[in-house]
C-alpha cells in the first residue's frame, strides 16, 4: 500500500487535474493540425500522438493512488470510530 501526507496526497490530485488539462490542450492541437488549421514541423504530430497515448496512462495510475489514499483514510476513520464506540 502507497501511504502519502494528506498534502502530499493532495498534490498529486493537482497533478493529475494538470495533465488532464494537458492532454485536452494536446487534443485541440492534433485537432487544429488534422483540420489543417496550423501547420506542424515534421514529426511533430508524431510527438502528439505519443503524448496523446502516454497522459491517459499516467493520469489512470495516478488516479488509482490517489484513490487508494482515499480508501485508506476511509478505512482509518472506520477502524477509529469503531474503536471509540
């Protein structure tokens, strides 16, 4: 079990609410070049595509951690109120 402060839990919230923001600017990027609207250097749209494949990724798994901190807190706060019953 991943075990952070509650700041630092936080944080990584924050991070995977930034690469959320990220991956949508990136969309409207590919979106923009796909429609021929903007033009890209070459290989560049290749780098899109990668991006566009790895941020999901990263954001899943920092969902996850972010998601076990708060089932463990939540256990916590049962195991407490149980124990002070």
């Amino acid at each position: 079990m991943i075990e952070f402060p509650p700041d630092q839990a936080a944080k990584i919230e924050e991070i995977r609410h930034e690469l959320h923001k990220i991956g949508v600017n990136i969309n409207q990027i590919a979106f923009a070049a796909n429609a021929k609207k903007i033009k890209l250097a070459k290989g560049h749209m290749g780098a899109l595509e990668e991006l566009r494949a790895a941020l999901p990724q990263v954001r899943t798994y920092l969902q996850a951690v972010v998601s076990e901190q708060r089932r463990r807190g939540i256990r916590l706060f049962r195991a407490f109120v149980e124990a002070n019953q």
